[in-house]
C-alpha cells in the first residue's frame, strides 16, 4: 500500500515507519525534513500549517492511507478534512487515551469510557477534534479512524511521572546519584507503558483495514505497574536502589514552575489506567505486546545511562524537586 504519514519522526510514528517498511509498503512522510528521513522513504517537504503549500504539493498524490500523528486542536482537524478529502482511502488520527474520563468511574477503560477531562487541555483538544473527524465521517464520508495510544516509549524515551522541560534524563540522573525522586500520591496508582514497536504491529494492522473506518481504538499492553514498581524497575536495571518520596499531586500541581503539571498528573498520570485492548486485538488479531513493561523499562534505562548524548541535564527540574522535597518529603 501507499500509506502518508504527518510527522513520522516521533518516538511512535518511526516505529509505524519501520514496521510499514518491513512489510514492504510504499512510505511517503510529509514534515519540515529537520530530521532525516529513513531510507527507503520518500519525503514531501512541508509545514503542514500552510495548507495552500502542502495542498500544492500534494496535486495529483491519491494514497491508501494518511495517518495524522501532528494534529492537536479543532483546526488542525478541519484543515486536515479540506486537504485529505478525496485523496485517501482511509485516514487515522492519533488522539491520545489520555482523553478518556479522569477520574476514571469503572474498570477496565474500554473504547466506550467517555471522553471528559476537565484537568488537560490537551486531552480536551483531542476529543474535540475526535467528534470533528467523526461528523466529517457521518456527514461527509470522510474514511477517518481514530487511535488513542498511552505512555507509549522506546529506548530513548523513558517513561517517568513527570520530568522538566529537558526530558526525563534528570529523574534517571538522580537516581543514579542517589538522590531521591518525586511520585505523585503515594505512588501506587496502576500505570500502562507500551514499547513502540509492540503498538506498531496494533496501528499497522489497522491500514487497509476498511472495517476499522469509522471507529475507535486503543493500543496498549494488557499489563500494569504501580508508579512505585515502575521506578523501582529503572533504578534496578542501572544497578541502583531508588529513594522515593512521595507527595500529592495537588501540591505538586499547585506548585507547578511551567510544566503543565495539573494536566499531566491530575489529568492523566496519577489516575490508575487499566485498558482492556479486546476491541484492536478482534481488528488485528496478530496483536499482542511482547516486549513486557519491566524489560522495557530496563532497556530504555540501560540505554540512556550509556549514551551520553541523550543525557541532557535539566538544573531547574532538579532545584525545584529538591525544594518540593525539603517542603513536603517525609
């Protein structure tokens, strides 16, 4: 197939590349091309923002399928519907499962939990360009399916609760230093990480896939960890001991220098997540995670404690973790 991808650089959508690769379809990424494109890929050059440029650029391209890995609000819906129309047999959006109700009111979180986040924006923003792309769907038959990942990581994007504005190479940094980190509440709600390879075979299986228009998925791994086992498992595979300390996630929200931290915990990491994946694995029935969430952890850890070029050091994240500790730690 001639499948399009916007973006295509990203910690899940290089994994998609890869996986399309493999498979031996033809692979087409439309960004910026500030990043390299893998070979074996064709690249448009273009911000897909100026949409007069980007609808130039794409005269006379007709494509099996166009997946959306760069839209976030209702305009980026919209433009994408103008532009799109016609031109593909099925388009995918990559929402975000971070938009499913918070707090969540029963288990397991299936594709029907409601769409309500009143703590994040960003997750509001996904559901309202979601019901965009549906109408557009139900009105116009725009062949969009949607895709709603969570925590989704690979060796060079460890999963942390949080981390400051240069990634998450602080957290693994005071671990290593043996310094104490920061867990919101007392670190036993129920979190899912996905390594990307594993959710590419879920979102791969969907292209082409015309029973999967105009419907919604989630692709996770069935399993789960407390945040407290989660850090435990990175500081055990660089061969350390983590000193947790634990605080509310009010306060840390409350107390928040510029991170969006209401958001990210209040409206997404301090909740327990259990997804029930029975809807993709019926789609794509060769799915299943086989990566399992402790040697994901401790591959991303290894990883990043051995390529000094992915360490990038972050003094304010670490003052303000050392301030919220001397306020609050016990």
């Amino acid at each position: 197939m001639k499948v399009m991808l916007i973006g295509g650089t990203g910690t899940i959508s290089s994994a998609v590349v890869e996986s399309l690769l493999a498979r031996g379809d033809e692979v087409v990424l439309l960004n910026r091309g500030n990043k390299p494109a893998p070979d074996g890929v064709r690249l448009l050059k273009a911000d897909i923002h100026r949409e007069d440029e980007v609808k130039a650029l794409l005269e006379g391209e007709q494509f099996d399928c166009v997946c959306e890995f760069t839209g976030f609000v209702a305009e980026d819906a919209l433009r994408d519907i103008r532009l799109f129309s016609g031109k593909t047999e099925q388009f995918i959006y990559i929402s975000s499962a971070s938009a499913y109700e918070k707090p969540v009111r029963s288990y397991p979180i299936t594709e029907e939990t409601p769409l309500v986040n009143p703590y994040w924006q960003y997750s509001r923003n996904k559901a309202v360009s979601e019901e965009i792309y549906f109408r557009a769907y139900k009105e116009e038959g725009f062949p969009v399916t949607v895709v709603r990942p969570s925590h989704t990581f690979n060796e060079k994007r460890l999963p942390t609760a949080f981390h400051g504005k240069n990634g998450p190479w602080q957290v693994v940094k005071r671990i290593l230093d043996g310094k104490p980190v920061i867990l919101p509440g007392d670190g036993t709600s129920l979190w899912t990480t996905t390594f990307s390879s594993d959710f590419a075979v879920g979102f791969t299986g969907l292209i082409g896939n015309k029973d999967a228009i105009g419907e919604a998925f989630h692709i996770t791994t069935d399993e789960v960890m407390s945040w407290n086992q989660i850090y435990e498992t990175i500081a055990k595979a660089m061969g350390r001991e983590v000193r947790i300390v634990h605080i509310p996630s009010e306060i840390l929200a409350a107390d928040d220098p510029g991170w969006d931290l209401g958001g990210q915990l209040l409206g997404d990491k301090a909740n327990s997540v259990i997804f029930d994946n029975t809807k993709i694995k019926s789609f794509v029935p060769g799915f299943h995670c086989v990566i399992s969430m402790s040697k994901g952890l401790s591959r991303a850890a290894r990883y990043m404690a051995e390529h000094p070029e992915d360490q990038v050091e972050d003094p304010e994240f670490d003052r303000w973790c050392d301030q919220e500790i001397a306020r609050y730690g016990r």
